[in-house]
C-alpha cells in the first residue's frame, strides 16, 4: 500500500546554487525534499465484496484520480540530527454512484532525531501520526470509509557507541482510535480505542565490520477504551450480537545477527520467543493468549543478494504474533519474494510476491489466506520529474464459518515531480 504524504504549496521549482548536482535543495546539514505526485488509480473490487459464484451480485469497480503531495526536512549538527515529514493524499472517484468513498483528509506526519549524536550517551525519539479513511463493504451508505486514528512514540536513551557496542532503553507509546461511517447528518461515532505504553530495548554489538549481533526486547501493555463491540448490524447475528474487546500484556526477547555474509550477500537472521495474556487477572472476564513455545516462538530470516550492481533480489520469512483490534491475536506466517532491476540508472523495474498465513484466536476464530503479487515501474525524464507505473493483485480467503473470500485487481498511473 502506498505512502501516505503530506500538503506542500509553491515547493517545486525552488532556487537553489546545487539543486541541478543533488537531489535535495538546501545544504548537506539542511536538506529538503518536496515532491508531489498527480495520477490516477483503478480498482476492481472496491468494497472488498465477495460476489455470487454462478452469478448474483457483482464486485464494484471504479476509477479514481489521486494528488499526494510529501515533503521531507532533515537537519545535522552537533547537538541534534533531526529529520521532520508529512503528506497528504486526496482521492476522487470518477464514477457518481461511487462518491462515498472520496477522501480528501488522509495524511501523515512524522518525527525522529536523537540529541547528542556524537557523543557515548544520547537520546533518541520517534513519533509518527496518521489519519487515514478505509472502504467498507457498505456501497449504499452515506460515507462507505471507516477513519482510523494512529499515532505511535517512542523516546528512550543510547549508550556506547552505534559504530561498535551500544545499549538503547525507553519506552513506547501508541493511540489508535477507529471511528464509524459518516451518517447522513455528518456525524460519526467511535467504534473502539486503544491505548498501547511499555518498555523497548535494544543491545548491538559489531563484532565485524558489516556485521552484526542483537537483542531485542519489549514489554507493553494495551487498554481498549469500550470492551465490547456491537455486531448487531450483521444479518447472521441472531443473539448476543456483540465481541468482547479484552485488555492485555505481551512481552518478547529477540536475538540475531544482521550483516554482509559476501560482496554480493546480505542476511538477516533472528529467533526469540514472547507471550500475552487478555482480560484482567482480578476479574471474572478472562481468556487464554498467546503461551508456550508452540504458539510463543517467533523468528525471521532475510536474504538479499545482488547479482549484479542493477539487480537485487530478496527474499523474507518470519512467523510472530501481534494484538488484533477485533479480536485477541494472531499468529502469523509470512513469505515474501521480490526482485529490482536498474537499467542504466534510468528505468527501474520491480516485482513482488507475498504470502501471509494468520491464524486469529479469540472471540473472532478464524484463519485467513491472504496472496499479493505487484509489478511496478519508473521511468526518470530528467531529475525531478518520472513516470510511474503498477499493476497489483490481491485475494484473501478465509475456508473456517466465516467463508470471507474476495480478489481485487489495482492498476495505478502517476506522474512525480520534485525530489
């Protein structure tokens, strides 16, 4: 899914003595990136419906014209490395039976930096914030867009030095907040919120020049604002219409090694294992979660390797289990394959193949088949200006009594200028 970006007004053919040598206007200790890219996209399956195999009503198509402006601020010094961005995406649909899902309100903005970045000991923060719109199968509604909320922090300090043997403590933070369709008197509720706070640490040591030793590890705790959500609106729901929301701790160590096995090699290999816990222990209201060294173990392995300078190929595994706002959790098995290829430093062409296997236990029990495949390309006409081209397809199917299944089908056309 593409990048979220942000409104930047009067940035494109600014002056500057090396803008024509770089790709950044400004200095090497303050650089700014604005761009904004002008398309259109068209999709297959709007709502994510499934149709009627053998007939019945049919998946809804569409076309829609999109403008993502984004910009990006990075500054260094002594005291303080700092890098700011933000976007905006608006999108308009062509069709008139299809302008319930217009959006002109998604965007994002994010920070990062660390203070003292040349010294032994430092502090490092992130902070990113988004507001998006998401369809919903509902093509007859006022507004067919669910909105979701999401800022996610984290602060914490760094000892040592990054180049050779560091240690990194603090804490995170996040907020989301989903909020119902847009009725016809412009109003909406919110469906459920969350808020996420714990702890993070990180030890890496670079044994090797290009190599790499960690640990990874986190603690956090996730309180939902209604513990419970209606389902009334569901047609098969006949009583006790609603699913339990319940609060819950999780916690995970990881361990790895990450670097240049050859010239032409990168690997990146880790293996840890967690748990998480729902409901309160002081309550009636409890429910198993994620325990054991079946169900707790995670682990990743990545390969990239560059046949030649013009080609990469790469390709990622990892199983893991991550917190579910409609139901507890998931485990989840994930494959990934893609491959790039640079033709003289002027077209870039890249394919992806995706698999991801989740198994979601709770009051929602199910497991979902999801398959991704996407082919892009890029075509630079001079330094600030290319051309962009994608074709994607996607299928989820989910076999259990819920029988989701749907296939859509992404075509997108856009044209970039800036940096």
């Amino acid at each position: 899914m593409s990048k979220k970006p942000i409104v930047v007004l009067g940035f494109l053919f600014c002056g500057a003595a090396d803008a024509a040598t770089t790709d950044y206007l400004g200095t090497d200790s303050f650089r700014f990136k604005p761009s904004i890219s002008i398309g259109g996209e068209y999709r297959s399956n709007l709502y994510l419906g499934e149709g009627e195999t053998g007939g019945g009503r049919p998946v809804t198509p569409g076309t829609a014209l999109l403008v993502n402006p984004v910009f990006e601020l990075q500054t260094k010094s002594s005291a303080l490395n700092l890098k700011l961005g933000a976007g905006y995406g608006a999108r308009l649909y062509t069709q008139e039976e299809l302008q319930n899902l217009n959006t002109f309100n998604d965007g994002k903005m994010n920070i990062g930096g660390r203070l003292l970045p040349g010294s032994m000991v430092g502090l490092v923060f992130a902070d990113t914030f988004s507001s998006n719109n998401r369809p919903v199968n509902h093509p007859s509604a006022e507004s067919a867009l669910i909105r979701v909320y999401d800022n996610k922090g984290q602060a914490g300090l760094v000892f040592g030095d990054i180049d050779v043997l560091s240690l990194s403590l603090g804490g995170l933070y996040n907020y989301q907040q989903v909020n119902s369709m847009v009725d016809s008197g412009g109003n909406s509720g919110i469906l459920n919120q969350r808020n996420t706070y714990g702890a993070k640490w990180n030890l890496d040591w670079s044994f090797l020049p290009k190599t790499d030793l960690f640990v990874d590890g986190s603690y956090s705790q996730n309180a939902w604002g209604n513990s419970s959500i209606s389902t009334e609106e569901d047609e098969d729901c006949t009583e006790n219409c609603q699913i339990d929301v319940l609060d819950s701790t999780a916690w995970d160590t990881v361990f790895g090694l990450k670097g240049q096995l050859s010239p032409k090699t990168l690997v990146k290999m880790a293996i840890g294992y967690g748990a998480s816990a729902y409901g309160d222990t002081e309550a009636t209201v409890q429910a198993d979660g994620v325990s054991g060294l079946q169900e707790g173990l995670r682990g990743s392995v990545g390969l990239a390797f560059y046949p030649t300078p013009a080609q990469n190929f790469t390709i990622d595994l990892k199983r893991a289990f991550q917190d579910v706002y409609f139901t507890n959790y998931s485990i989840f098995h994930q494959v990934n394959v893609g491959y790039e290829l640079d033709v003289r430093n002027r077209v870039s062409l890249a394919t992806n193949v995706k698999y991801r296997n989740d198994n979601y236990d709770g009051p929602v029990d199910r497991t979902d088949h999801r398959v991704a495949t996407s082919f892009e390309s890029n075509i630079k006409l001079n330094k600030q200006m290319a051309l962009n081209a994608g074709v994607n397809w996607r299928r989820l199917i989910s076999p259990d009594a819920y029988e989701v299944e749907f296939d859509d089908v992404g075509i997108t056309l856009n044209l970039k200028m800036g940096y």
